[in-house]
C-alpha cells in the first residue's frame, strides 16, 4: 500500500514537471521571428545588407559609372535563365559560381567586413553576400545603370 502511494506520487510529480517543460516549448527568442518589438533581427545580425551598406554601393555605383569594373558592366549582366537562379538563401549553382567576380577593392573599403566564412562579391551586375563554404546567397543587390 506504502508503494502504491509512492509511485502515485512520483508519477503525479512526473507529470506536473514534464508537462510543465511541453507547455514552455515554443515561447523561446528565435532571431530569424524579431526579438519581440517588431522588428526583425535581420539588419541586426550582419547576415544581409542594410540600407547603410546599399546607399553606400549605390553612391560608389553613382560615382564610378563610366568606369565600372568587369561584373558591374551593362555587357555583364546575367541572361534571364540564369539571373532567376540567383535567389536569397539559396545556394549558388554551378553555372553562376563560374561567374563570381571580387568586389572591387574601394567598393569593399566602404563596406563593413562580411560575416565569418562569408564573402562580397560579384555575379552579372549583382553585388552578393555569399558564405563561401556553402555557396549560399545570404543577400543581393543588384545594380541599375542608367
């Protein structure tokens, strides 16, 4: 009778602390969904361009127009089959990784340093921040010309 009264105990006590740990899954901080005031974390963790970095390639776009160098050219813009393959977090395929130029030295003064394992670079009139480990596209800015 003793051990019944036991094992009921334990059981019960079992329950109340597991269930308690199952009801408290999934109200975890996950920085990719914002960290609570909404707004993302996503300028925050150096994973993409921010608005900073893109005025900044634009106003060294703006400046260096007439003289672009190869990769930022109007001739080396990509064909549409191969721009749509181009995608946010997605990886580089084998066609486009043929295609990846460095960014020019003074465009990459002017930017923060990339992420570990991460690099700038360029693809058909593209600047992309790529993790060169992976080939994964982490951001994109494309170049207009005029």
């Amino acid at each position: 009778m003793r051990a019944r009264f036991w094992i009921s105990v334990f059981a019960a006590g079992l329950l109340a602390f597991g269930g308690a740990g199952a009801a408290a899954q999934g109200r975890g901080h996950d920085k990719d969904k914002g960290n609570g005031n909404g707004h993302s974390k996503k300028d925050d963790d150096g994973n993409s361009f921010s608005s900073h970095d893109r005025d900044q390639m634009k106003a060294w776009i703006a400046a260096n127009e007439s003289h672009l160098p190869p990769g930022l050219a109007k001739k080396d813009r990509l064909p549409p089959g191969l721009e749509k393959q181009l995608v946010v977090r997605g990886t580089l395929p084998p066609g486009l990784q043929k295609k990846i130029v460095p960014v020019p030295v003074e465009l990459e003064r002017e930017l923060p340093p990339p992420p570990p394992d991460c690099e700038h670079v360029v693809i058909g009139g593209h600047i992309v921040l790529m993790n060169r480990r992976t080939s994964i596209v982490l951001d994109i800015f494309h170049v207009e010309l005029r």
